[in-house]
C-alpha cells in the first residue's frame, strides 16, 4: 500500500514538473502569455493532437520537440500508476485503509488482538460472536490475506511490538489486549508496553514456555494462557472426566449448543434492580436464566449463592440459560 502510494506521488510530481517547463518554455521562448503557456502544455503532455496557439518558432520547435520526447515517458509511468490505482483496486484499498483510520480512532473500550496465528483469529472470532468490538494487528499482510477471507475484521497491517503502532491501534482507550504473537519475548514486550501506555487495561498474554509465564505476570500480564498445556490437559480431562468436560463444553458455547454464559456487573444493572437481593431479582421467573454463580467484590466467587444475597457495588452476576432467555434477561435487566 505504501509503495503504491509512493507511485502515486512520485508521478504526480512529474506531472507537476512537467508542467511547470513546458509554461516556462513556451512563455521564455514564444512569448505565450501564462494561459496559453500552460494550455500547449497540457496539450503536449496529453498527446491530443490540437494545433499549436501559435505557429512555433525554430527554437520553439526543438524545445516542443525535446518537450515531447520526455512527456512520453512521464506520460506512460503515470498512465501505469493510475490503471494500478483504477483498475487494481489500488484506489479502492486507499479508500478503504482512510475509512479503517477514521474508525480507529472512534474506538473505545475495545480489545485489541495482536497477531492473526492460529490463536489470535480463534480469539478474534470468539470476539466477533460476542459482538464485542476489537481490532487486529498482525504485520504480514500476506496472513491477514489469506486467513481473514469471509471475516469483516478490523486490520491494522503493522508491527504490534511498535509503541507507535499500539498508540495507532487506540492502546489508551482500550479495555483489554490479547497478545498472541508465536514468540514469546514478543509478548513479553507488547505486555511491557501496553502496561505503561494504558495502567488499567486487562492483559492477556499466550506463552510457551514455563519460564515464561513468571516474566509476562511480572512485565504486567492480568492473566497467562498456555495453549499446549490447556491442551494436554483438556485431553486428559476427556479421559479421566468426559461429562464434566461435555458440561463444561457446553457452558463455554464451543460446540454451538443452545446454551450460554453471561455475565452482568452491577454497574450494568438498570437502576432499579441494584443492590437489591437475588429473591428480589427473581431471576429465573422474570426470564427463565439461572443465577450459576455470583462474584463478590470481596468474598470471590460464591457458587450457587443464597437468595438473600445482595448485588452491590462491584459484584458480578454468572448467568446461565438459553439464548432467547439470555436475550430476554439482557432486555429485563441491563441497561446494555
């Protein structure tokens, strides 16, 4: 994209050149006032064939002569670029890149996904079916190319371990940032930085190795994700425990069933459901979801909590259910 727009600049500034000699030629040298200097000028450039404002003169015609012979090339190099820029879809990914950095800068609260492997396009997409706003950064184009076809992504084409590139990417006003570049020094720096551009944002970063995970907790990490761990032991599980694994798959929505989680903070409540007890909420017979769990601000988690239970400042409710009764709960209670 770049080199493209370095084309279109470079021949426009031959356009300009050119037409900047060929006025000053015709007005030094035939005496043409500015108007018909610059007229013969685009003539000649544009290689239509009208006559002439005036008969030229011997000097006139070597200068047109020289004049017409170093258009040809000007002519064709910049012909070339525009059929790129018209033709290719050269304009249209110009366009397209304006329009993506007018929307960056209005996000907010959004996550930013750095690195479209394997596990960033799974985070991506897992995003996408939450509609919950993000963007991506990945450096390759050739990956984001090949891998993003049939998604309607947020691309930023640049390198994720760049200060400058985060900054672009709306770091400052982002809630959260998933770092899932393969190498892990990389993630380790992208950690490192996005905790000093942004002190508050939720960090979660993918690791490899063992000794990792201590460096990214200590870069600045909220929490560490070992994919190759997870891994070995959700196959183990599916061993040792495959209808609890089969429950929990469920829950997580992994294989597409009817079921989901939710979860509703206290500040998402309308105002006349807040701080007030579960027995008042009456959850279940308002929309038909299950209070799974409850997080207290101070306590932690509590499964399956008391009715008396109340929903104050900070907690976080666990929901379960159907998805037109999470719809139904969602419509009932928050605010969105």
């Amino acid at each position: 994209m770049q080199r493209a727009l370095r084309r279109l600049i470079f021949a426009s500034i031959l356009f300009l050149i050119s037409m900047m000699v060929g006025t000053a030629g015709f007005i030094y040298i035939e005496n043409y006032s500015t108007i018909d200097a610059v007229y013969m000028s685009v003539l000649t450039f544009s290689t239509v064939g009208f006559h002439e404002v005036n008969p030229l003169s011997e000097n006139g015609k070597i200068f047109a002569s020289i004049y017409i012979a170093f258009n040809l090339g000007v002519f064709a190099y910049s012909v070339s670029v525009l059929s790129s820029f018209i033709f290719e879809g050269e304009l249209k990914k110009v366009f397209q890149k304006y329009i993506d950095n007018r929307a960056l800068k209005m996000l907010t609260n959004h996550v930013i996904v750095c690195g479209f492997g394997k596990n960033g396009e799974m985070a991506a997409r897992e995003l996408a079916d939450s509609e919950q706003e993000f963007i991506v950064v990945e450096k390759d184009q050739h990956v984001i190319d090949s891998s993003a076809e049939g998604y309607n992504f947020k691309f930023l084409n640049e390198d994720a371990t760049m200060d400058d590139t985060l900054i672009k990417a709306g770091i400052k006003r982002a809630s959260a940032i998933i770092c899932a570049l393969p190498g892990d020094s990389d993630n380790v720096f992208i950690t490192l930085t996005a905790r000093e551009l942004n002190p508050r944002i939720n960090i979660i970063a993918k690791a490899t190795e063992l000794n990792t995970e201590k460096k990214l907790i200590r870069a600045g990490a909220s929490h560490v994700v070992m994919p190759d761990m997870v891994g070995g032991s959700y196959m183990a599980a599916l061993v040792t425990k495959p209808f609890v694994i089969e429950f929990l798959t469920i829950l997580n929505g992994s294989n597409k069933s009817k079921y989901k989680l939710e979860e509703v903070s206290h500040d998402q409540l309308k105002p006349q459901y807040q701080n007030k007890s579960l027995r008042e909420l009456d959850v279940r017979n308002k929309s038909g979801t299950t209070i799974l769990a409850f997080k207290d601000d101070k306590e932690g988690f509590i499964f399956n909590p008391h009715s008396e239970k109340i929903v104050g400042e900070g907690d976080v409710l666990i929901v379960l259910g159907e998805n037109d009764t999470i719809i139904k709960f969602k419509d009932t209670f928050t605010t969105k």
